[in-house]
C-alpha cells in the first residue's frame, strides 16, 4: 500500500469517524464504526480495492448522518468515491437523515441504484449486507426472531429486501462471499418462513 492510498484510507476513517460520532448499531451500544471497519475489511479480504475500503468506511454517511451530502464527499474524496457512496444510499432525491421516506420506497429506491451500479460498488454492498446478516442472525440465535422487531421492515420484508440484494451481486462477487451470504440468507429463511414479498 504505497503513501497516497494510506493517507486515502486514513482520511476516509477519519470522516466516517467524526461523521457518525456516538451513534451505535441498531438494538445496542456497540460503536457504529465497528460495522464500516468490518465492511471495509471485507472488501480488501474479497480484493476489492483500497478506493472501495474507503467507500465501505464512508457508505452510510450520507444516509445516516447530518451536513453530509453527495456533493460535500466529492469535495473531499472526488467523483468516484462519491458516486459510489450515492448509489449505496437509500435516502430518496431530497431527503436527509432526519425526515426518512417509508421503508419501502427507501429499499426500493436502493435496489434501483444497485441494479445499476458497478462490480465495484456491489462488492461493497455484498459485503455491507454480508456484516449486517452476520449480526442479524448472531441476534436470532441468541435472543429469537423477535429481535427483528426493532427493523422498521417486517421480518418478511426485511427477508426479501436481502434476498433481492443477493441476486444483483450475485454475479459480480467472489465465490466464497456469495456462499456465505447464501448460508446466512438460509439461516434467515428458517427463521422468517413464508412469501418474502414486499407489500407494506
């Protein structure tokens, strides 16, 4: 890793850092920036590049935090890193943080952009989605299904939301990535049996 993508991944944890302050995971105390270290970990585990660690570090600000915009991010990291972070966002054209659209609309809105986003930027959101199952079913497992409760989606919604982001990545990521997530996407099956459909 030569200096100039150092200082990139550096600057680009920095801002998630200070971005996303004390927020926390959903349901717990535990820091929110232990999920973009994990997704930015993944991604440069399965190859991605260190550009694509530094859009895994910053793919929720966006979404999740005050006074960060697509614009501002493009001051800072360019273009591409900021496009990238956009087509990962599931904030609708004129929302912020604070005034979310419906659930639907917003994970709609998401699947769109995927569908027609890079190999690059599904590699995040195969590994961004591999981190949130990976907790969602280690919540399962200890406390029961009805931890789904605290999601805005019903427990089926949130199945096909998963479901459907599974089959945009599915043919631009690394084999053992895909396994893992189908194993999990199993798992989660099990435990929300029935019509995974998106009515709500």
């Amino acid at each position: 890793m030569d200096r100039n993508t150092r200082e990139l991944l550096s600057r680009a944890f920095r801002f998630a850092v200070d971005a996303h302050a004390d927020q926390t995971r959903k349901g717990n105390d535990i820091p929110y920036v232990s999920h973009l270290l994990q997704v930015s970990g993944l991604v440069l585990t399965h190859g991605g590049s260190v550009e694509l660690a530094a859009v895994a570090l910053l793919h929720d600000t966006v979404e999740d935090c005050a006074g960060v915009s697509v614009a501002g991010l493009a001051e800072v990291f360019g273009a591409s890193i900021a496009d990238r972070v956009a087509n990962l966002t599931d904030l609708l054209p004129g929302q912020d943080p604070s005034e979310k659209g419906q659930w639907l609309d917003r994970k709609r809105h998401y699947l769109s952009n995927l569908g027609k986003a890079d190999a690059g930027t599904r590699l995040v959101a195969a590994c961004d989605k591999l981190d949130n199952l990976r907790a969602l079913i280690a919540d399962i497992e200890e406390y029961g299904v009805e931890t789904l409760g605290r999601f805005t989606g019903s427990p089926l919604q949130t199945r096909w939301y998963y479901e459907e982001v599974r089959e945009l990545i599915a043919s631009d990521v690394p084999a053992p990535l895909l396994r893992e997530i189908d194993r999990l996407l199993a798992a989660l099956e099990r435990a929300v049996p029935g019509n995974p459909a998106p009515a709500g």
